[in-house]
C-alpha cells in the first residue's frame, strides 16, 4: 500500500492511499476530525481533489498504471495513457502521453 499525506493550506491535511483495490482519500479538518472521505477513480478525480484541498506538497501523489515517464518533470501522476501536469495545484492539467 502507498500512502500520500499532506498539510494543506486551511491547516488541515489530506491523506490519500492506494492497495490493490484502487485509491482513497480522507480530509481531516485542523482539529484532526475526518471531514470528508471518497475513493479516486483516476486522474481526473484526482486533480479536481489537488484543486479543491490545495495541499502543500504535490509529491508521491498515488498513479493509476503505466510506466514511469522518462521525464518527470512537472509529472505528478499518470495513467497508461495520460499525464497529471503543471506547476501548481492551480494549473494542473491531463495531457495526452504521447503531446507531452
């Protein structure tokens, strides 16, 4: 199991997790209660929780299959056959492997 934990910028944090059947995540409010909780479906999902929770840290974030791109930079997540990129939570976007 791979876990992503992160502060987000409200003071509370964002832990996501992924095993074998798929990925969640839980939002814990500053008090460390658990406000919210969701399974992630895939990249889409992922970047509108990155946008919405803002969280300080966008490194480790869970993947969702294929290979490593040779080049990571500003790659924060993948599928087989699209990439999570940008250089902030503000201007992630799902590009297509092969135009990036």
């Amino acid at each position: 199991m791979t876990t992503y934990t992160s502060e987000m910028h409200n003071g509370g944090t964002l832990r996501i997790w992924s095993e074998s059947g798929g990925c969640r995540y839980e939002v814990f409010d500053s008090g460390g209660e658990r406000v919210w909780g969701h399974p992630l479906t895939g990249l889409s999902d992922l970047r509108t929780l990155i946008q919405r929770r803002d969280p300080f840290d966008l490194d480790n974030l869970p993947t969702f299959g294929g290979a490593t791109p040779d080049d990571t930079t500003e790659v924060w997540s993948w599928d087989e056959t699209s990439l999570l990129v940008g250089t902030c939570a503000a201007d992630l976007e799902i590009v297509n492997r092969q135009d990036w």
